[in-house]
C-alpha cells in the first residue's frame, strides 16, 4: 500500500497528496502571484476544480479539471503530423488559433504526442505547429516515430469572460447552489471591486459568467395621477366649511408574465387645499380614481398607497391642510389585471384605469388582492372587497 499512514496498531489509512494535472495558464516568477483555484461540487459524482487565473497576455480566464486533468473542448481529427522541425500537424478545419493550448491523444506511430499539451503555432485553415507550453519552444518531430494513423487535438476549455486580475483573484470569493456558482471579489488592500456575478454549468465544457443585475426587467409606469371624487367644495352638503379632508398617495407598479415587478411608479397626490382636496373617504362617501401609463409587456399592476394626511376644514376654515409625508410607507392597496384595460386603449392613452372604493380602502376586510373585471362598455368600476 502506497501514500499512506500505518498505525502502531496494525491498519493504515489513506493520506491525502497532490497529483500532477497539467500546467498552469498563468505564467510563474519569483515575483507573482499563483492562480486560485475553487471547488466546485455538483454532487459526489459531479465535482470541478476552477482554476481562475490571468495568462501571459494579461487577459483573464478559467480553466476546468476534472477527472484528474483539464477538460478539453471537442477533438478535432488529424490526418497526418509531418517530422519536421517544427513538424507540421493537418487536421482539416480544426478552427484552432495561435496560442491555444491543445491536448494530443490516439495518435499511433507517432506516440510521443499523446497525452500531452501543447500550444498552438502558425495556425492556418487546415495546419497548424506545435510549441512547449512551458519553454514557449516549437516542437522539433524529426525523432518522434512516423505518423501512421489516429490521433487527435483537443483544445483546452478555456472561459475568457472572467474579469478579474490576479492581484484581486486573491480576494475572490464564492458561493454555490447547484450548477450556479456566485462569485464577488473585492480587494481589501486597494479598494477595487467588482460587481457581484453567476457562473453557471451548462456542460463540463461550456460555462456562462454573466454579472448580476439588479434592475427589473420591466418597467415603470411613467406617469400616475389621482383624482378625488368628492371633494371639499362638491361634499353634498351645501357646506365647506366642518368637512372632514384629506389627502391621499399613490404609486402603482408593473409585473410582466414571469411575476416580476418593475419599481414604484411617480407618486400620485390627491389635491391638499380647502376646495379640490378630497373628502376623508374613510367617513365620507367618496372614492380615488387612479389613473397610470401603460407598460410595454405587464400583465398586471399592484397599487400601493401611503397613510392619508386627515385635517377638519373647520367651521372657521383656520386648520391648515395637510399633507401625506415625504417618505411616508406604502402598503398594498389593490392589484389590476391587463384585461381591466380599456380594450380600446393606443399607446398614446394612459390605459390602465382603477377605482379605489372609500369602503374598500377605508372599511373593507383585507381582500384587496385582486383585480376586477370591466363592465361591457369599459366604465370605471370599483374594486371589489
């Protein structure tokens, strides 16, 4: 039994080393720094080790191992490898280009190739020469053996949509979920920092990084307006004078068909003076009209609307009016489906009309959660509670 330690006791145990992969992209001196690696686990038959780096040419990358070596892209076949110095490979529209690292197998007569990596040299449509990956040196085949048969070169899989240098590589941190991999690096030395990105699995050879967002993928509506309809000066009793007031806001946002929605709309505020500010409608009978822009792609709508700002107009008229304040809380009031639209809306009409019912909102229990359903001719109809 090899590498391992024997117990005093009789039994010995595994111990765990190192094994030899494969060279490095990222060059090495005495003065930089190395690549870093990060595991990535699938389950216990589907695990990565992620070599994040930066190449000679100071371009970032990523490189996969597994099964104890890099996984490479799909083998191109070759057709004959001259011996030459350097010794020309064929292989009909391989697709390689210079600098790529590429791995030899099932060559026969010319064995020396295979399971070994190599750089690719003079690329052209259907040639190519080899280099040392280490010495940077062309690869002389003039005493390998005959090319016969056989023989493959796949290109090692390289991601190059990593952003990160290799200073800040040693800050690089990840958490994992299934094939998704989250990775946020920031530099504590220098201060840089990088948005916050997902690396995801689609196959051992073909991994997506893509930096997160997080902006709705639908938007706003531009412009929400809202109008009392009973106000002050119209409250039915001849009087303006000792009527309950108040005023009122209001935001409306937009969901598209994957249930996403977009930010709050511009707030909406009912009118706050002694003549058009709206009754209390919690007392008095009375309701909001809501009226926003339409979004290109929402399905639905949610309003939310902030705590009134109540005053008494007084029987002298000497309570000042009041207003909803600036960083007041919005809680749900109600939502809207697209079919209360009216059906004959254009992109130029501000289509999506909602009632907010004084009882509803006011008295109502908490059933506000859906939309209604227009009535044939399109008018403006409550929500229903």
């Amino acid at each position: 039994m090899r590498n391992c330690f024997v117990s005093y006791k009789g039994p010995g145990s595994s111990r765990a080393g190192l094994a030899w992969v494969g060279q490095s992209l990222t060059p090495a001196s005495p003065s930089s720094l190395p690549p870093v690696l990060k595991t990535f686990q699938f389950n216990i038959f589907q695990s990565y080790i992620l070599e994040f780096g930066v190449d000679a040419n100071n371009i970032p990358y990523m490189r996969v191992i597994a099964n104890g070596g890099f996984v490479t892209e799909a083998p191109k076949t070759v057709t004959n490898v001259s011996q030459a110095n350097p010794g020309i490979v064929t292989a009909p529209l391989h697709g390689f280009s210079n600098g790529d690292w590429v791995f030899g197998s099932t060559f026969v007569g010319m064995t020396q190739i295979n399971a070994r990596t190599f750089v690719v040299q003079n690329s052209a449509l259907n040639t190519f020469t080899l280099a040392d990956p280490l010495t940077g040196i062309a690869i002389n085949t003039q005493t390998f053996g005959a090319y016969i048969s056989g023989g493959t070169f796949a290109r090692i899989f390289t991601n190059r949509q990593i952003p990160y240098t290799l200073a800040d590589l040693q800050y690089l941190k990840v958490v994992q979920s299934a094939d998704v991999m989250t990775l946020c690096c920031v530099n504590q030395a220098t201060g840089a920092e990088y948005p916050p990105a997902d690396l995801s699995r689609l196959a051992a050879n073909n991994w997506n990084f893509v930096t997160t967002t997080f902006v709705s993928a639908i938007a706003a509506p531009a412009a929400c307006i809202a109008v009392p309809s009973t106000t002050i000066d119209n409250n039915g009793t001849g009087d303006t004078k000792n009527v309950p007031a108040a005023q009122y806001a209001f935001c409306v946002t937009a969901i598209n068909a994957n249930g996403e929605e977009s930010v709050a709309s511009p707030i909406a505020y009912t009118p706050s003076d002694e003549v058009t500010a709206s009754v209390d409608i919690a007392i008095t009978a009375g309701s909001i009209t809501v009226t926003w822009a339409q979004v290109a792609g929402a399905v639905s709508y949610n309003i939310y609307k902030a705590p009134a700002a109540v005053w008494n107009t007084g029987p002298t008229s000497l309570n000042a009016p009041q207003s909803v304040p600036i960083g007041s809380a919005f809680g749900f009031a109600g939502s809207a489906t697209v079919r209360c639209a009216l059906r004959s809306a254009t992109g130029s009409t501000p289509a999506r009309i909602f009632v907010c019912s004084s009882l509803s909102l006011a008295r109502a229990p908490a059933r506000l959660n859906r939309g209604y359903e227009p009535s044939p001719d399109h008018r403006d109809l409550p929500l229903k509670a």
